[in-house]
C-alpha cells in the first residue's frame, strides 16, 4: 500500500479535522475520506425555491436576509432570534441561473428561528446573502426552520476561489452524505483541504495503465481532485465514470480470481451409470422434460462427471421446472456412490421439497432405514431441519455421516458445526438470494473434496446481477414453461377506491367453485397476534416498508371466521394452512386441498412454492401489499397449472398513490419473470441487492448499480477474466490485487493502516 494512501488523515489535515472525521464519519486516513464521494452534486440554479419547500424534507435554500429581530422567551432564559429570508432577486452577482427564472414567480419568504444563537444574529443582518440547510418544520400552519446549519455566501466554500458569478453560478456544488452534526460543506471544506494537501500522485492506481489508456480515463489524482471541486457537470462525470469502472473492475477481478482458484480444484467424478436410479426415474417420468430441462440436464451430467467442481447457477420462470432438473443431478451423484444436499432458505420450503421429492420418487425412495446409498434400487431421502425434536434431528445427523442417507434436505440447519456428511458430492441451493459466498464456503468445506455446487434462483435474476451477484458462478437458464400451462390473469383490487368489491371478491370465488374449481386466499398473517408467517426476508417487500404497521391485517384465523359466515360461500368446505399448525394437522390440510374436498383453501405463504395444484384456478392474497414482487410472483404461480386459465386478486387497502402500490401494479403489469426481477431490484436499495453475498463486512458499492450499469459490468467482467488469464496471481498487478483485499476485508484493512 503507497504510504500516501494508508496515512492518518491528521498529517493532512490537521489534528482537529482528522477528529471530527474519525468521530462523524468513521474515516482515519487519506485514502478513507478521498473515497467519501459526493452523493450528488447541485447547481445554484437547483436550490429550493422557498415558494416550493416541501414538509418534512431536508432542504438547502439561497436566500438573502430580509429581516432580524431578537427577543428574550418568556417562559425559559435566553433569546430566539427571527430572521425572514427571501429568495427574490436581490442578488449582487450570484443570481440564481438556470432552469429556474426567478423573475417570473411570485418571491417566497420563509422564517427562520434560532435559539440563543450568537452567531446567526450577528452575522445574519438585512441584505445577507446565504446558504441554509435545515429540515422544513411546520409551525403554526406556516413553513419555517428552525436552528439550520448556514454559510454566509462572503464565503462561499463552494466557489473554489472563482469570483466569475457566471462561473460560480454553474459550478456544481457537492453534495455529500451528512449527518446531523456534520453538514455536507463542512464535509467539503475538509476534503477541499485534503485535496490540496495530500501527495494525490502517489495514490495507488488499481485500474491497468492500458485500460485507462484504452478508455481514456482520467489518472487517479485528477479523478479526486475532479469528483470534489468539479468545475463543470462533465467533470464529475468523467471522474465517477473512471471510479465506477474501478470498483467493477475489483469486484470482478476478485470474482473472476475466484472463479479461476474453483476451476483449479479437485473433485470427484460422479459419472452416470445407465443401469442406476436416474436411468429408473427418467422411464418412469409420468411428463416430457421440455427441451430446456433436456439441455440444462446434460450440461449438469456432463460436468458432474469431471473430476473439478461444477459451479453452476440455474435460473428459470416460476414453475419452469427447476427442482426435477436438481434432482436428476443429485440421482446421478448418488448412482456414483455420493450424496446430495438440498438447501432451502426457510424450514417451510424444506419440508415442502421433503415431500414432494418423496413423492416425485415413489418407489425410488427409501422409507426409514432401509435404504441407502446407490446400488439398493433406493435412496434414502432424509430432511434435517432446527426444529426437528432431538431424536429426529440426531438420527438425521447420523444417517447424513454415516452416508445412509443419500440425499438430504434441510435449512441453514446444515450449515452448523455438527452436521457432517459421509461423502458429500453435489450441494443444490435452491433460492439463491439468503445464501451468499460464504454460506456456500461453509457448506462446500462439509466434502472431503470441493463437491459439485448448483444454485437456483426463485424467480429469475437480471443477467448483471447474476455477474455481479452470483460472478463465481457459471449460468443456465430455462425459459420455457412445461406444455399445458394456461396465462394467469392478474388484477389489483384497489379497496380503497373501491370498498364495494371486497364482497365481489367471495362472490367471484363463489363462481370458480361453481365451476368445479379451487380456491387459495392467501393471507399475511396466522393469528391476530404475530408478524406473519416466516420473515419475509429477501423475497419480502423492501425492507422500509416492512416494519411494524398500524393497520390490522387480514390474519388466517380471521379470514376463516369471516368467511364461514360469508354468504357468498354459504356451505363451502374451506381450510386453514399455515406453519404453526402441527405437521399432521398441515399434511391434513393439504391433502383435503388436493383431493378436492376442501375448495377452499385460507393460508399464509406455505403455499409459495412446491403446492401443485391443477384444479386450482383463483387466487386471492390479501394485504397483497405486505409481499415482495418475487414472492407474489412466487404465489401466483399456483394456479392456472392444470391447463385450467388462472386469475390472481392482489388485494390491498392502501391508497392509489402509496408507493407500496407500485409493485402490485408491477405484478399486474406483467408475467415475465425476468421483467419483474428488473423492476424488483429498482425498487429495491442497491445494499439489499448485494446485501447476501456482502455479508461478513464487505464495503458496499458506491458509485456501481448493478440495475443502471450492465454494459460496464460486462466489460469489467471482460477485462477482469483476461488480466486473471495472463496473470493468475495479479502479481504485476498490485494495486489491483490490494483494492481487491481492501474490497473484500475493509476491516482487517483498516486495522492494518491504522496500526
Ligand atoms: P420451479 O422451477 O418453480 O421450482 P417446479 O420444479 O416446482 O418449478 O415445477 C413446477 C411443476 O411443474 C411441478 O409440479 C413439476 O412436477 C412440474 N413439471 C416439471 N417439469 C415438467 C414437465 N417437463 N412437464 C410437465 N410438468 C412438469
Ligand atoms: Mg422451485
């Protein structure tokens, strides 16, 4: 590392700066608080106008002091000092320019009050002209705010010294990430300082001279000096565009290092016997596989039968078929002698694959402890979950050490200390998103040798997010559903607007009944009294609009009670379902469900995936708006499978305009998986995006999203496979292979430098 990079921030800039850095921003060295970007940049001309301030927002206004007068409150010691500004034309050279023409509306006013505050009433006097930064209160009807940060605009920080008003009034002000103490111009005023004084040269550059040249970037002390005190906007922009491709390019070397380390390894064959248990069920296949499952299959048998790790990540349309092809592969690892591991993310979806990959194997699974390994005729399907009772768990940990159980299923329950394998040689991880890279380093260590991995994704993922996500991995996808899947008709039911449908909604069940069909209701919650069913987690909605929530929601409990009396449905046999319920009490319920005896079916998300339905042709989820996209999706998929056209109701109470009502329009919009995830991962924040494979302290992206970059991503990925090619170890390389570290360890970094 350059000296100049790792250097305590106070040999730049002094001890007091360096402190209040380290105390606000967490940041101790040179390079720490250069790489502290502006999160966007202004011009004069993009200031609030005070006519337009918004409630409750933090604002940045120019204005120029009408007004001042302090007075002593009258309940407490101490003065408050009102000040009236106005953003009218008063200005002495630094007119507002731009967009915005000031002349044509009406000026605004706003007042302004400070408590005891000395400064603002000696400095804030008539005709002053001034930057304010503050949060808009209401305060007796009208706007105002109270106590903001100010900088008088004698001494604009943002002017680099310019006096050209024309100039100064185009010059981008930074805008960088603030706390409440720290506004974003005092933030300024250091880097200002750093900038100036640090030895920007001799900052380590991690992109290769040749890519730069190729690109023509600018150099790395430039790129700081242009993304702190830009001139003009193309300045910031070649600047974020050189830092951008840099943090692409560190994370895809670091993937593409990975990806080539992986290769390297040894694994165990597991080649294909024509005489085995995958020979058996293939004859047996009461379907066709589609021309993609044939496709991906192949891919699978043929790299599971080398002797280095597959890393393969399979992707494919709700119901595309993902889970036959999965298991295929385990039945060929374990006709060789291995076994196989079925991750899911919750206990839920575990049990639901236990059973139903029980059922799709029939007389090829093995009951109890009969079976075993290849070689019997049988498998020994096993499940191994946390809230298995003792017994069954420790019976289940022998049966997966002792190697009688041939394919095992569990949760994260697999992960732990104790669960050891007799010879573990293909991991499946099915929905991808709560299982990162280190969660597949702890299961992969479980194998004597690095075993084969497949990873599957619930609903597809964009192609720059399985690069950047899921960069180690190889891609299949299947975009083809099976034969006989009829279109899924999906509408929002606006309650809100429109109270009057929601008894339309049991009377529209009542007609699907009528017709011989099935119905699910899908709710948010089991009882009155808890949070749902399982966390929503990654396939939930976004994470700020998942906490607590004042409205009542519809619950299984209460929505069975409703209905029973609900005279649209008058003699209807309907069920709950829902994870609390004991496994036979559910195994009951399910079975009434598919042997058509209930017709109704009241539950939570149990049914996102795995319940096979045919006869099912409507369904109806309440409080729709308390799912993620991926999840609704996930749900809807349930009907329409049995050649029978499905309708899906997402039913919410909110308004039309609350955001949360975007997704369910997205839903509604469209059945293409891949165009969902897209608008999914819009919706989401960048951080929840890279959140799974960014666990264990990783710095988060700054200036990449992965949603708004795909072509530099790929060309990143390009140039991060050739540099790896040429030179696996990136020994002429160096700084590339420290911003790669750093990337990957900030903490341990950080420590170093500051050591
Ligand atoms: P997903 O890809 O969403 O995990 P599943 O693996 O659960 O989908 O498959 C959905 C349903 O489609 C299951 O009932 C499965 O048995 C059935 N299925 C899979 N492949 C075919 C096929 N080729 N033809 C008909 N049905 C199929
Ligand atoms: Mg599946």
């Amino acid at each position: 590392m350059s000296a100049e990079s790792g250097l305590p921030l106070e040999r730049r800039i002094g001890k007091k700066s360096a402190a209040v850095m380290e105390k606000h921003l967490g940041i101790t060295t040179v390079e720490g608080l250069l790489g502290y970007f502006p999160r966007r940049y202004m011009t004069r001309a993009e200031l609030t106008p005070i006519a337009g301030i918004p409630r409750d927002e933090e604002v940045t206004l120019l204005a120029r002091v009408v007004s001042s007068t302090t007075r002593s409150m009258r309940a407490r010691r101490g003065t408050i000092t009102d000040i009236v500004i106005s953003d009218d034309d008063g200005a002495q050279g630094l007119r507002l320019v731009g967009g915005q023409d000031y002349h044509g509306t009406v000026p605004g006013t706003l007042k302004i009050s400070f408590f005891n505050a000395y400064k603002a009433k000696a400095e804030l006097v008539p005709g002053q002209r001034a930057l304010f930064s503050g949060k808009v209160t209401s305060f007796n009807g009208a706007l105002g705010l109270t106590n903001p940060d100010f900088v008088l605009l004698d001494n604009d920080p943002f002017a680099n010294g310019s006096k050209d008003p024309e100039k100064i009034a185009a010059m981008p002000i930074p805008v960088y990430p603030a706390t409440a103490k720290l506004p974003t111009w005092k933030i300024q005023a250091v880097i200002s300082t750093l900038v100036e004084t640090a030895d920007l040269e001799a900052l380590p550059d991690p992109v290769p001279r040749l890519v730069a040249r190729r690109e023509g970037f600018l150099s790395i002390a430039e790129a700081y000096r242009l993304i702190h005190q830009p001139e003009t906007g193309a300045d910031w922009k070649r600047a974020q565009e050189r830092f951008r491709y840099q943090e692409a390019l560190v994370l895809q070397t670091s993937l593409a290092r990975r990806r080539a380390a992986v290769a390297a390894e040894e694994a165990t064959a597991r080649k294909p016997d024509p005489a085995g248990l995958l020979a058996a069920f293939d004859a047996d296949l009461p379907f066709t596989l589609t021309a993609g499952q044939v496709d991906v299959g192949e891919t699978l048998a043929a790299e599971l039968a080398l002797n280095h790790p597959m890393n393969r990540l399979l992707q494919g349309e709700v119901g595309s078929g993902k889970t036959v092809v999965a298991l295929r592969a385990m039945l060929q690892v374990v006709d060789a002698g291995g076994q196989a591991a079925l991750l899911a993310p919750t206990e839920v979806l575990a049990a639901q694959h236990y059973d139903s990959i029980r059922r799709t194997l029939g007389p090829l699974a093995a009951d109890g402890l009969l079976g075993g390994l290849g070689g019997s005729g049988s498998v020994q399907v096993t499940l191994l979950t946390g809230s298995m009772s003792g017994p069954a768990r420790k019976q289940a940990m022998l049966d997966a050490a002792a190697g009688t159980a041939g394919i095992v299923i569990g949760t994260h329950a697999l992960l732990s200390d104790n669960v050891s394998f007799y010879d573990l040689g293909l991991i499946v991880v099915d929905e991808q998103h709560r299982f990162g890279v280190e969660q597949r380093d702890v299961l992969r260590a479980k194998a004597r040798k690095p075993p084969h991995l497949l990873v599957m994704t619930a609903t597809p993922i964009p192609r720059t997010v399985a690069m950047t996500v899921f960069g180690d991995l190889e891609t299949s996808t299947l975009d083809e559903l099976p034969k006989g899947r009829a279109p899924i008709t999906t509408h929002l039911v606006g309650l809100s607007e429109n109270p009057a449908w929601a008894g339309r909604i049991w009377a529209r069940a009542r007609e699907e009944i009528d017709a011989g069909h099935q119905v699910y209701v899908v709710c948010p919650k089991i009882g009155t009294d808890d949070d749902g069913d399982f966390s929503p987690g990654e396939s939930g909605p976004p994470p700020d609009e998942a906490g607590p929530d004042a409205r009542e929601l519809a619950s299984v409990t209460a929505v069975v009670e409703h209905l029973l009396t609900e005279p649209a449905l008058a003699g209807i046999a309907l069920a709950p379902l829902h994870g609390r319920q004991d496994p036979d009490t559910k195994r009951a319920a399910m079975a009434g469900f598919t042997a058509n005896e209930t017709k109704l079916l009241v539950s939570t998300t149990v049914i996102e995936v795995g319940v096979d339905v045919h006869n099912a042709t409507l369904m109806v989820i309440l409080d729709a708006d308390r799912f993620g996209i991926s999840q609704l999706h996930q749900l809807r998929g349930r009907v329409g499978r049995g050649g029978l056209p499905g309708t899906c109701l997402l039913v919410t109470a909110l308004e039309p305009d609350h955001p949360s009502r975007r997704r369910l329009e997205a839903v509604a919009a469209t059945t293409d998986g891949f165009v969902l995830s897209q608008e999914d991962l819009k919706l989401r924040r960048e951080g929840d995006i890279l959140g799974a494979s960014q666990s264990g302290g990783r710095s988060t992206l700054k200036l990449l999203r992965v949603i708004d970059h795909g072509d530099l991503i790929a060309q990143a990925r390009g140039d991060a496979q050739r540099l790896v090619n040429m030179d696996p170890g990136l020994a002429h390389h160096p700084e590339l292979a420290q911003a790669i570290d750093k990337y990957l360890n900030p903490e341990k970094e950080a420590f170093l430098e500051r050591g």
